[in-house]
C-alpha cells in the first residue's frame, strides 16, 4: 500500500504544481483543493494507522485537530495568536471562517516534521537511552546491527525526546516560510497589514512543539516512509510556486 501511495502523492502534488501554472485550469484546480487535500491526508492517515496501530495515535490525531482548528478560529476572530488574517474562499468548506481541512494539514505536516526531527537524531545518533536487546533489531541478528527506529525510540531519554519535538516545532515553522507566499497568492489566506508577521512563524513553532511533545513523550508510534514523501513531495509544489507565481 505504502509503495502505491508514494506513486500517488508523488503524482498528486506534481499535477497538482503543473495544475496551477495553466491558466485554462486553475479555476478548477481551486474548487478542488479542498477534496484533494482531504483525500491526500485521509489516504496518508490510515497508512499510518495500518502500519503502527497504535490507538493512541488516534486520540493524538482528535486531540491535535481540535486544539490547531480552536486556535485557528480564535486567531482568524481575534488576530491575537498569528496576527490579524482572514481565509479566503479558495478552501470554501469552512466554519468559524477557518477550513476544515486546516487542521488537517496541521496534524500532517506535524508528524512529517516529527519523522524529519527522528531521523535527523537516529542519523547523528540521539538515541538517548540504553541499548535494545537483539530481538529489536532490524535486519540482522547480529549484535551490533542497525535498530529499528521504534526500538530506538523507546529507549530515548526525556531530553532527547523533548529536542525531537522543539526541532519538529521549528522545521514547521520553517515550511510555513515556503508556504506563506503561495497561500496568498492563491487566495487561501490574506494578511491585514500586507506583511507576514513575525509572531506567525512564532506561533507555528509554538503550536507544533506543544502538539509533538505528547507525540514524543508518550512514544506514540507514527512512523512511516510515506511521511518523508509527503514532506518533500509538497515542498515541491510550494517552491516551484514561489518562482511561478
């Protein structure tokens, strides 16, 4: 499953790129984004849950979609969490003047900058804690050989734990840079003063560490390939935008 959806993200965010650049069909391209998203993320969900099932990435998911879609519409109604904006009609399915799919895309892009953050540890080995017996490792039976990242994570150390979360908040906040000239000149979103504002890309990170520090403190299993293609797959089509548009 995990190999045919690589094929179809891959294809989706690449279409999808090409999509925006053709003027005959962008005015498609926008009444459809919210179904593509929905499906992009429902579709890269349940591949998370098939291979870890693990039901408390379920109530991580509920938890992290109610409080990013609360703060969103506490933001959109009040300017007083990212500065003052409102959504545009582009993503139409909305409520409180945020879209539903937002907080999806949060919940997203937060597991793919945790998978980002836990590799980049696992690489430079973070692994914090006390060395997993043989029957965890993976692809050997050999002492000494490669362990699996999850054997790994369970044996990491509070601090090592709390660092995958804060490198998670800040590569987030990092995306959102890519994001953020797109999204407005595609109508998703519109700043009051012209200007992105600092206090956004601060309030992204903010809001990102405290939803992956449970995902990390708790050791909830969520890892994929898949979150890597996503990731990546998606900062194509944001930065090719960026030149385009």
């Amino acid at each position: 499953m995990e190999g045919w959806l690589t094929v179809f993200f891959l294809f989706a965010f690449a279409s999808g790129t090409l999509a925006h650049l053709l003027p005959s069909v962008l005015p498609v391209t926008r009444v459809t984004t919210d179904g593509l998203l929905l499906v992009i993320n429902g579709l890269l969900f349940f591949a998370l849950w098939r291979r870890n099932v693990d039901a408390r990435l379920l109530w991580w998911l509920v938890a992290a979609y109610g409080i990013t879609f609360s703060l969103e519409a506490i933001g959109v109604a009040t300017g007083a969490i990212f500065g003052d904006y409102t959504y545009g009609p582009t993503m139409w399915w909305q409520w409180l003047g945020v879209p539903f799919v937002i907080a999806l895309n949060w919940a997203a892009l937060t597991l793919a900058c945790n998978d980002l953050a836990e590799r980049l540890l696992d690489r430079f080995g973070h692994d914090g804690g006390e060395d997993v017996g043989q029957g965890e490792i993976l692809g050997s039976t050999r002492t000494g050989a490669t362990k699996s990242p999850e054997a790994v994570r369970e044996n990491r150390s509070l601090g090592t734990a709390t660092l995958a979360a804060l490198l998670a908040g800040i590569f987030t906040a990092l995306y959102d840079v890519a994001i953020e000239p797109v999204a407005i000149a595609l109508d998703y979103w519109t700043w009051a003063a012209g200007d992105i504002p600092l206090q956004n890309y601060l309030a992204w990170a903010a809001i990102a560490f405290a939803i992956s520090l449970p995902l990390q403190l708790l050791r909830i299993r969520y890892r994929s390939p898949l979150l890597l293609v996503y990731l990546l797959a998606q900062l194509f089509f944001f930065l090719v935008l960026n030149f385009a548009l």
